[in-house]
C-alpha cells in the first residue's frame, strides 16, 4: 500500500511540475498572454471561414480554415514550424480543435481563450 501512495505521489507530482512549467500551453490563454507571445513573434492563425474572416479580422493573421480539407497540410504551407502560433476562431471551438491538430503536428501552440468575440470586448483593433 505505501508503494502505490508513493507512486502516485511521484506521478502527481511529475504531472504538476509539467503542467506548472508551461500552463499556457494546456489550455487556451487570455489575451494579455496571446499579445505576450505576438510580442515574441508568435505567428498568429484564424481558423475561421473566408466570410468571417471578411467581416473582421486580427491583424497579422493568416487564414487557413480549419473545417476545410487538408487543414494541416495548408497550415505546414501558412506557419513556419519553428515559430509559436497564436489561433483564435469566433469564440473557441474551432480554434480547440485546430490546436489539437496543430500540437500533433509539432506545432507549439497558444489558443486565444474567448476567440476574436473576446478581443473585440476587451476593445482590441479588428480589421475589415
């Protein structure tokens, strides 16, 4: 029984450790660390639709759609791999799951937690 409490003693703590080192890179991150790593000259990424990307759009970003075919492939095109990404969709869903597919790509990747719908409220520029 003391083995079992010291494994998972050991194992919560490694987990901890790694979690603690790089918690921005769990779960979507509030813009003030989104902007921190733009900063840095993280690339920024909207996975939005051509039309949402027309009413409005982050500066910088590239558009690479990621309910469309072949979204890894045109992003491997779009990103430089050896560069942070930054992606945000309309409010998180989207840009869930293209961080998903990006983190298995090799990516290192920062989800805009709130999407382009949170920028707006905290009364960030949005281009037309």
């Amino acid at each position: 029984m003391k083995f079992l409490t010291l494994t998972t003693a050991i194992l919560y703590s490694i987990v901890s450790i790694s979690a603690a080192e790089e918690p921005e890179l769990v779960a979507p991150v509030k813009i003030e660390m989104a902007e921190k790593q733009l900063a840095k000259g993280a690339q920024l990424l909207d996975v939005r639709s051509k039309e949402e990307w027309d009413e409005g759009h982050l500066k910088g970003a590239i558009l690479v759609t990621v309910t469309e075919d072949g979204f890894i492939d045109k992003a491997k095109v779009a990103l430089d791999p050896k560069k942070a990404v930054v992606v945000y969709c309309r409010s998180g869903g989207r840009s869930a799951k293209a961080t998903k597919q990006l983190r298995a790509a090799g990516f290192t990747v920062y989800d805009l937690a709130g999407g382009i719908t949170a920028w707006k409220a905290a009364g960030k520029e949005v281009l037309k």
